[in-house]
C-alpha cells in the first residue's frame, strides 16, 4: 500500500486487512520496487501513480480515489492500472478484487546481489559458484569494465548473446526467447559483456534486464559497489563479501549501513584471503552485523581459473549458496 491521502488511507488498511493479506505499508518508491514482484497487489494514490506504471508488467495496481474526486481514466490507462475505485464507495468492489486469486500473481525467481566490500575479494566467483548451485539461475555481470564472467567459467567461445546485443530499455525482450539465447555454462545461463565494441551498459540497464528475467528464473547478480544501491533496492537479499583485513572491514561498515538505511535485506559472508587479520568475531563486531559463514581461501583456485575456467564449488560453499538461496 502507497497511499499518501489521509482520508483513504485508513479505508485502504481495512480493507487489505479484510481481505486477508498482509499489509506492506510505505510510499518509498524504493520500497515499491522491492516488493512489487511478489506482493498480491499495490495499491497506489494520484501521488504514488507515477512511481508504479515504471513496475514491472505483471504488478497488480489498484489506483484508489477519495470521495471528493473524479477517476482520471486517462491516469488508470497510462499506468496499466488493474482498476480503479473511490473509497469509501467502492470498498467492496476493491475488497471483491483483492481477494480474487489471479492465475499468474508473484514471481518465479529471486534476485541475489552478490557485491564486495573491497577490489579483489571474490565476488564474481562468489558469483557464479551461487549460480550454479541454485537450480535455473541465470548470472548478470552489471560491471560495465570487468573481463567477462564467461571467461571465468571457461565459455568464452559458446555462441550467445552478449549485452551489446540488446536494449532492454526499448522493452519488447521476451524472457523465454533470451534465456534460450544465453551462453551456458552446465544449466546456468550468463548474460555478460563482450571485449569488443560498445555495449552500453549502465545501471538502468541492468534494472531492466532484473525486471525482464526475474518472473522466469532466479538471477544472480554480480555488481560493481557504484551501483549497488540501486541494484540492492531491486533484490531479495544482497550478499557483502567482507576480506577479513582492517581496510575492507571499514569500507563493509559504510556499505552495510547504506544498506540498512535502505531496508536491504543483507547477508554478509567473510572471505579468508591469503592472510586474515581478524576472525569472523571480530568481523561481525566491527561491522555491527552477523555473519553467515565464512569462505575459505583455496590457494589453488587461481591457476585453475586460468588454465580451464571456475572449478566446481565445494560441499562447504554449496551449502552457503543453499543457505543463501534459502534465505532469499
């Protein structure tokens, strides 16, 4: 619900109630875009209407009028509203929808951000080793300069489309068709940046492809920290790699505060380089947030990386990625 009118405001939270859904009450459009995939329905006002028509497609909107005004039907058509009604008039009409049960409401998949406190800290092969493990996955690289993830699974030559092959912001994507097109690697499919020519890729972009894709499988997203505000806003959860070391740990404590201010719900793993200055304790404790567990640093990785692309991951991380997937 993101009314901001005090006369149905009161009405809406009734009715809601009535229905027998809960009730996410805010007009963050921050908020809005959070839960907007898998909530039954949203409920906006003349204020919040603009926000919600850029949600994705398949959101159920109802757009609620007080007694004192007229329906802008012009307004209900722009933003793809499911109806419109003037409360308190017409609250057993909303009541009536709000507890039909559509055929298709909610998501398929969750959305998993996947971002670190610092350079070097394994966050793409956190990445990807999470992209494998949950089932029907596909893995964004949202880094507009990194060397590309299918080289880091060892796909650099499997025939697919790249983000320079698409614009997802012209809309008309269809999800099926461009899972199909995707590079794989085993049953996960990458959608990565090619080393030539302009891909012309940004943060809305990647929001795009999020909305796009998300209703149809379950989307990892390796990202770059200058987006991850806005990427974490269009999550389930977001992961925070945390190098056990002095200078990551400070910069995870900014990041995770970022993040909680903006109601993110945030896991926090630590990451074991060649040498830890301080012990998942000491980690939780400076960065006032639990830790999940702990990924250990495997000293062969690097040249198996080179020489045949990302092994696969360990009982120990599998049972992470499991947690993770759990929790999302």
């Amino acid at each position: 619900m993101a009314i901001t009118d005090p006369i149905i405001h009161p009405e809406a939270a009734h009715i809601i109630a009535a229905s027998g859904h809960n009730v996410i009450d805010s007009i963050d459009p921050r908020e809005m875009t959070r839960h907007a995939h898998r909530v039954a329905a949203l409920l906006v006002d003349a204020t919040t209407a603009a926000h919600a028509a850029t949600l994705p497609i398949n959101t159920r909107i109802f757009l609620l009028y007080p007694e004192t005004e007229e329906i802008d039907w012009k307004l209900v058509a722009t933003m793809r509203a499911d109806g419109a009604f003037i409360l308190p008039a017409q609250s057993p009409e909303l009541l009536a929808a709000l507890s039909e049960n559509p055929q298709h409401t909610g998501t398929k998949g969750s959305v998993i951000v996947v971002v670190s406190a610092t350079g070097g800290a394994g966050c793409s092969t956190c990445a990807a080793w999470l992209s494998t493990v949950i089932p029907n996955a596909v893995l964004l690289d949202a880094d507009a300069y990194s060397g590309g993830l299918d080289l880091l699974l060892g796909i650099e030559d499997r025939v697919g489309v790249r983000w320079g092959d698409l614009n997802f912001l012209s809309g008309g994507i269809n999800p099926e068709d461009l899972l199909k097109a995707l590079p794989h690697h085993e049953q996960t499919r990458v959608l990565t940046i090619s080393r030539t020519g302009d891909h012309g890729l940004g943060c809305d972009q990647v929001l795009a492809a999020i909305n796009c894709l998300r209703e149809h499988c379950n989307v990892v997203v390796d990202t770059p920290v200058k987006y991850v505000e806005e990427i974490a806003d269009a999550s389930d959860i977001t992961i925070v790699l945390v190098p056990a070391e002095l200078r990551p740990v400070a910069a995870a404590s900014r990041l995770i505060q970022v993040l909680r201010s903006r109601r993110v719900e945030t896991v926090v793993l630590v990451r074991n380089r060649s040498w830890a200055g301080l012990s998942e304790q000491e980690v939780a404790h400076y960065i006032d947030h639990e830790v999940l567990g702990v990924i250990k640093h495997e000293k062969r990785l690097v040249k198996a990386v080179e020489n045949t692309g990302l092994p696969a991951a360990s009982k120990e991380i599998r049972s992470l990625c499991d947690l993770i997937h759990n929790a999302a």
